[in-house]
C-alpha cells in the first residue's frame, strides 16, 4: 500500500508519499516528502493548491490518503484558511476516487511516539528514526505528513490483523 499524507495548509502544505513495508515486520519506506506553496492570493491560492494535489496524485498513484483533521484554533483567520485548503484537498482526493482517513494530530503523536502530547521535535526524531533517515524531513509540515502516513499504515496493520480473523478471548 502506498499512502499519501497531507498536513492542510493554506500558504505551506505539507505532503508525504510512504510504501508500506515490503516484509512484515520492517519498517515503511519514504518515497518522497515536501511542501506546496501555491501562489497567489485567495481563490487563486486555493485553485493553485488543489493543481498541486492532483499533480502529487498523478506522479505517486497513491492507494490511499491520510489528511490531518482540522482541530479547533484560537485563530479564526487561520482556522477558516486551513479549512478552505481542507477542502479543495478532500475534493482532489475525492475527485481521484482515493479513500480519504482523516486523523487529529493528537492521534498521529500518539500513534508514531506512543505519546499524544509530542512536540515537533520529538515527532521529527522519531519519523527519522523509524525510516532510518539521516536527518528529519524538513519543512515540518513534511514531517507532519509523513507522521500522517505512518499513523494510517499502523492502524492499517492493525485493521488487517482484526479481518484477518484473530481469535476472540475466552473460552
């Protein structure tokens, strides 16, 4: 499987394209990570935005897409910017027919460092660790992405594993 991670931004967009393990047991692989900065200004902007996620679809054929859910701001400029990007991401994922998980940020902490209240600097040391890059992927919104990815491939394992039929517990 191969998963396509976006953390929503307005003038920054984090993106990140991981291969689930090829053996059960490793560690996923990075293709790629970065940012989109779409130019312009309003509509424009988004409009820019929503080109660049279907041009990251059409190079990286992704199997499915992990986008970080929105979460209350004290900032309401911020919070309706970062929702209008949300949605003209969701519809080039939609529009694409890709599945669509949408997960908090607390969730991806805690399901990548094992604690929900990490910094960005522990979520950058642990994403480096646990791909084995040499360093973290920058900007951070790229590491915000790949954190995305890695979240849905566990929870994906996981799922799996309960389809896959694990026996029930008692006698």
């Amino acid at each position: 499987m191969r998963v396509l991670g976006i953390d929503p931004g307005i003038a920054t967009c984090g993106y990140a394209v991981v291969d689930e393990p090829p053996t059960p047991g490793r560690e996923p692989v990075l293709a790629t990570c970065g940012a989109l900065r779409p130019e312009g200004a309003g509509p424009l902007r988004l409009a820019a935005l929503f080109d660049g996620i279907r041009g990251l679809i059409g190079a990286h054929a992704p199997d499915a897409t992990a986008v970080e859910r929105l979460y209350h701001n004290r900032n309401v400029r911020t919070a309706t910017e970062v929702g209008q990007a949300r949605g003209v991401i969701l519809l080039a994922l939609v529009q694409a027919g890709l599945p669509v998980a949408e997960y908090t940020p607390t969730e991806v902490k805690l399901a990548v460092t094992g604690f929900g209240g990490a910094d960005k600097a522990q979520m950058r040391r642990v994403v480096a660790a646990r791909l084995r890059l040499m360093r973290p992927p920058r900007p951070d919104d790229a590491a915000d992405a790949v954190g995305l990815c890695l979240c849905h491939l566990q929870g994906e394992g996981m799922r799996r594993l309960l389809e896959g039929g694990v026996p029930a517990a008692g006698p």
